[in-house]
C-alpha cells in the first residue's frame, strides 16, 4: 500500500461522515447460515466460539472484498464446551444436549435455536417481567433468552448496572481488532424494542403496545440502559461504528404512531447515550417498509439508514431516500437480497448494484450493501460481482 492508498477501514469513515472517498464501499451483513456454508468452519464453532467466529468474519470479508465486517454475535464463553453434554446428528441438524439439559439445534444453514428441557423456546410471560428487573436481552446467547437474566448455563442472574456483561463479551470485537487488518469492525446492538419482543414473543408483544403501553414503556427505557452500555463497551474494544438492529419496526409490522411511541424516544436515548463518550458513527438495520417513517428514524439522530429494502420487499426507491434524507444521513443497501442477488445472475447483479450507484453515489455517503442480509444458498459468485462494481463504476476519482 502506498501513501496514498485508502484503507478499507478509511474509505468506510469517509462515507459514513457523507463524504467521498476513493471509491463507494462495499459491505453486507452476511447471514448466519451463508457463514455455516461458507467458511470452512464447523457451525456449531462459529456460532458458540469467539476465535472461530472471528474467523468466519474475516475469511468471507477478504473473500467479497468488503470493507467491513459486522459482529452480529457477542463475544463467547471461553469454556462453552465444558458445559456439553452431547453432541449428535439428527438429520441435516446437529443436535447439542447441555450439562442443564437444554438443548441446540443446530441446522447446516440458519440460525440455531435453544429449548428448554421441556422442548419450548425461550420466551416469558409478559405479566410475570418486572420492568426493574430488565437491563439487556440477547437473544444470541448460549441459552438464548432467559428471565431474570444470566449469562450461558449460569446459576446466578446478572445484576443490572456496569457490570452486568462478562467481558467475553466484548471479546470478538477485540479479535477482529488483533487480527483482521485495516477494515472497518461494526458492532451490533438489539434496539430496546427488538430486546422486548425476543423477551415475551411478537405476538404478545404487540398486544402489549396496546393493554399495557405503560409497562411497554417502561421495559423499553430499562433495555436502553443495557444497550447503552453494551455498545459503550464494544467501542471500547475497538469497534469502529455501531449498528442498532431493530428489524420489526417498519410498516406494517408497527404504525408510524407506534413508532414515534415505542421507538423512536428509546433510540434517541440510545444514541445520545453513546456520542459523548464516543464520536463513531450510529445507524439502524430495519426491514421492510420504511419508506413511510425516513424523516421519524433520522429524528432519532442517526448517521445512518441500512437495509432500505426496494419493492417488493419493502417500501424504498433509493432515489427517493436521497430526497428526503437531503445527505443528513449515509445509505446503506437497496440491493434486493432475494430477487435480485439470490435469484440473479452475474451480470444482472452486476447491473442492479450499478444503477444503485449511479443513483446514490453522488457527493458520497452511500455504502453499497443488499438491504438485508444476504441468504444462506447465495452464490458466492454473484456477491463477487458487488465489488467489481465499486471498481468499475463507483470510483469518485
């Protein structure tokens, strides 16, 4: 590299400061089940070991060319495997039995999912929380959702406040920092609205925006506080930009009205909590349609919008963002994830990721990306196909 080469990591703060860098960046969030394919890597590894999901990461980040890489899962027990009871294959899935009697399952290709020994999911009944006793849901955790909260197989419910996070779980974020290069490292934090509905399940979650808005309300400022300290932490470690994932708050799963109840104060509380520590950039990963409810996301103070899924997945033309976000904040995605890079070819996905850029591109802050993530069977081929359209027609000098 000489002088005055851009690095990955660089060329990502230019354009999520809505300048122009060398060239428009390229970064997706790679689905789960495309790292389970694709890596390498045992999936039950990547999914429970930090080393082995960092791994993941980088190897699929120099494989597209991205400039970045997400850490959408925290930091690990190192001792996870201690905690084993068995491990066998059940059909295409990998069935693992926890010393708790808690069981994985481990599909080749998509997220795993935790049950309790009588075989139900992880959820609580909404009238049993006790908004006090709330500080931060992770839905990823080795155990997945537990009430009063605890970490993995432990006894003893973490104690809301500084010290609730076990400093593994910032140990990914460390990893990258130690072994990836000059990229761009994103952290990942649930919204306080995502944590409640992974806590008590979306339906019931819903019927309490209208039975209980109050206790809805305050659950959401309790998990705020979590998150607030969360991503506090993950900077810290290093990251570079923190991503809020809030995925079901677009239309029609909520109103613009629920949003500007049940979303928008909380994320505002969020980042306000974030940027006097750290000046980095903030943006939010939301599905679906949201080309209703642009202008209430950026009066939440983001830097950024990602994901803007294009019909039929959702609701934004990305010339219409650009409108209406008047380059107050970077844009990230549009490129459909299903029909379009899933389904396509290579050159119709070479073609769609150019008309993206001749639309956004212009006086920077567009990072060219799918608008979700990328699906499992995605041929590696076709997202190849995203960086040799930054080269060739993303270059702004």
């Amino acid at each position: 590299m000489t002088a005055d080469e851009v690095t990955s990591r660089e060329r990502m703060a230019i354009a999520m400061r809505l300048r122009e860098p060398d060239r428009v960046p390229v970064m997706c969030q790679l689905s789960l089940g495309h790292y389970f394919l694709n890596a390498g890597l045992d999936p039950i590894d990547i999914w429970h070991g930090t080393p082995e999901f960092g791994e993941a990461l980088i190897r699929l980040q120099n494989r597209y060319g991205f400039d970045g890489a997400l850490v959408n899962l925290p930091g690990r027990d190192p001792n996870w495997r201690s905690y084993i009871k068995k491990r066998e294959q059940v059909g295409a899935d990998v069935q693992v039995t926890w010393k708790n009697d808690f069981v994985t399952i481990v599909p080749p290709d998509d997220n795993p999912h935790v049950y309790r020994p009588d075989g139900t999911l992880s959820r609580v009944r909404f009238e049993d929380v006790d908004p006090e006793r709330l500080f931060y849901i992770e839905p990823h955790d080795l155990s997945g959702v537990t009430y009063p909260y605890s970490w993995g197989f432990e006894d003893e419910p973490a104690e809301p406040g500084p010290g609730f996070f076990p400093p593994w779980t910032f140990d990914t974020v460390r990893w990258l920092v130690d072994h990836a290069g000059p990229i761009s490292i994103h952290a990942e934090v649930f919204s306080p609205f995502s944590q409640f509905m992974e806590l008590v399940g979306y339906e019931a979650g819903l019927l309490a925006l209208v039975m209980d808005p109050v206790k809805v309300n305050a659950c959401l400022d309790r998990l705020t506080d979590g998150a607030i300290v969360l991503a506090r932490g993950q900077l810290a470690a290093g990251a570079d930009a923190v991503l809020i994932s809030s995925a079901f708050v677009g239309a029609p799963f909520i109103s613009r009205k629920h949003y500007e109840a049940f979303e928008l104060p909380y994320e505002r509380k969020l980042i306000s909590g974030i940027k006097p520590e750290f000046d980095v950039p903030v943006y939010v990963h939301t599905c679906g349609a949201i080309g209703d409810r642009l202008d209430l996301m950026m009066a939440t103070g983001i830097d950024g919008i990602d994901t803007l899924d294009p019909p039929p997945l959702g609701t934004v033309d990305l010339a219409d963002a650009r409108r209406v976000t008047k380059g107050r904040v970077f844009l990230k995605g549009n490129l459909d994830p299903v029909n379009e890079l899933l389904a396509g070819t290579e050159e119709s996905v070479l073609e769609a990721a150019r008309q993206r850029i001749a639309v956004a591109a212009e006086s920077g802050g567009y990072i060219l990306s799918t608008a979700c993530s990328v699906a499992p069977p995605t041929s590696p081929a076709n997202i190849l196909r995203l960086r040799e359209a930054v080269e060739l027609y993303g270059r702004y000098r």
